[in-house]
C-alpha cells in the first residue's frame, strides 16, 4: 500500500509543477492556489509512505515521478520539444526508479 501512496504523490508533485507553471509566477490565483493545494497533497501522502519506506527509496521515487510527469506534461500539454537526448536522460531516470523499487527492502 505504501507504494501505491507513493506513487499518487508522485502524481500531485507533477500536478503541482504543472500548475505552478500555469501561475506564472505566482500571479494567477487560480493556478496558484491549484498549485498550494497540490503542494499540500504530495507532501502528505509522501509523509504517509515514508512510514514504511526508507526515506532515500521514497523521497528519490517520488522525485523522480515528478519529474518524469513533468517531462511528459511538458511535452504533451505545453508543446516542449523531443529531442533524442532528453529521451535518454528520460530513460536513465525510469532505470533509477526501477532500481530504487528492486532494491527496496519494503
């Protein structure tokens, strides 16, 4: 149980990253406040999963997840480019992940 609430933070740290970029700034409430409470959300269910995870396995997860979800937000929402390289440094960030989940006592 504790990964799957790992991994729904992992998903409100790409949500909170999405809509900081919307704020612009911090100069659109709207966003902004999405922003907060997403904020909110990730670090309380990444607070619950370190419970029974080990800190360096559950912060480096759900960092990664963030980033991968912005990475992928980026490119599809925002119109980012795709480039081979960004790719590769995609693909070493899910190999760490995997790693990270192998060699997880918990």
């Amino acid at each position: 149980m504790a990964w799957m609430i790992l991994i729904t933070a992992g998903v409100f740290e790409t949500v909170w990253a999405y809509y900081m970029k919307l704020s612009d700034g911090f100069t659109k409430p709207g966003p902004t406040v999405a922003t907060f409470a997403a904020m909110a959300v990730s670090i309380a269910l990444l607070g619950i999963a370190m419970k029974s995870l080990p800190l360096g396995t559950a912060y480096t997860v759900w960092t990664g997840i963030g980033a991968l979800g912005a990475f992928v937000v980026g490119i599809v929402v925002l119109g980012e480019a795709v480039t081979a390289l960004r790719l590769a440094a995609a693909a070493l960030i899910i190999a760490g992940l995997v790693l990270m989940k192998i060699s997880s006592p918990a």
